[in-house]
C-alpha cells in the first residue's frame, strides 16, 4: 500500500505531512511511501533524509495524486489535487469542514474516495505519537 506525501500548495506552508521518523516506522509496518520532492524543505527535512527514511522521492505532485492509497496532506487539498485523487484513494489531513464549507470535495464525493479530516480522530496528540510507534 503506498503513502504518498505532496508538497503543501498553501502559501507560507511550512509544515510537512509526515517526517523522516514517521517514514521509518511506516515503511516498517510494510507500507511503501513516496514523498514530493522539496516537501519537506520548509521543514527542513531534505529529500536525502526521506530516501534514507525508506521513501521514494518523486518530482511531481502528479505522481503522488495519481498513484497513491492513502494521502496525507496538511492543508486543505484545492480542487485540482482533488480532482488528481485516485479513485478508492483515502485522503489524511487537515479539512476543517466547518470552517472550510464546500472544501472538502473529496469527502463531498464517498463514492470516488474516503476523506478523513484528522481533526475527526479522536485522542490527543501524546495519543497519536503512540499509534506511529
């Protein structure tokens, strides 16, 4: 199953989906994860360290879109990310839908792909560290 991690759109977007770290325990659970490149420049997490992460690094937001199961992206996903979504894909992330009416296309659409705002899951962030160990 693969993970795919675009770069945020969003200007002043410094925050990346997932860090090296994650990666890590990810592709030990048996996941395959690829990772835009650049993704994590704002964060300072350089492509090298996603590769020796176990990711790949691909050139294009295109390739994530389009090849991935699961999606994890920060911000809330434009309509032309959406519209790459793979069908049956799951996309991870911050949507907001009560701030953000109407911007959750892809949960606005079940039957092409689940959309699951992260703000949804229940538990706080010292639970949510324990479920990537």
């Amino acid at each position: 199953m693969l993970i795919g991690i675009p770069k945020e759109t969003a200007a002043g977007e410094k925050r990346v989906a997932t860090v090296p770290e994650v990666v890590e325990k990810l592709v030990k659970l048996g996941f395959s994860v690829a990772v835009q490149s650049g993704a994590g420049d704002a964060a300072n997490f350089a492509d090298d360290t996603y590769r020796a992460a176990g990711a790949s690094v691909v050139p294009g937001a295109a390739d994530i879109w389009t090849q991935s199961d699961i999606v994890f992206k920060v911000r809330v996903p434009g309509a032309d990310e959406v519209a790459q979504l793979r069908e049956g894909a799951t996309l991870i992330g911050f949507i907001w839908p009560a701030q953000n009416p109407g911007a959750d296309a892809a949960a606005q659409r079940p039957q092409r792909s689940p959309c699951w705002p992260s703000t949804a899951c229940r538990g706080s962030c010292r639970a949510r560290r324990r479920w990537t160990r």
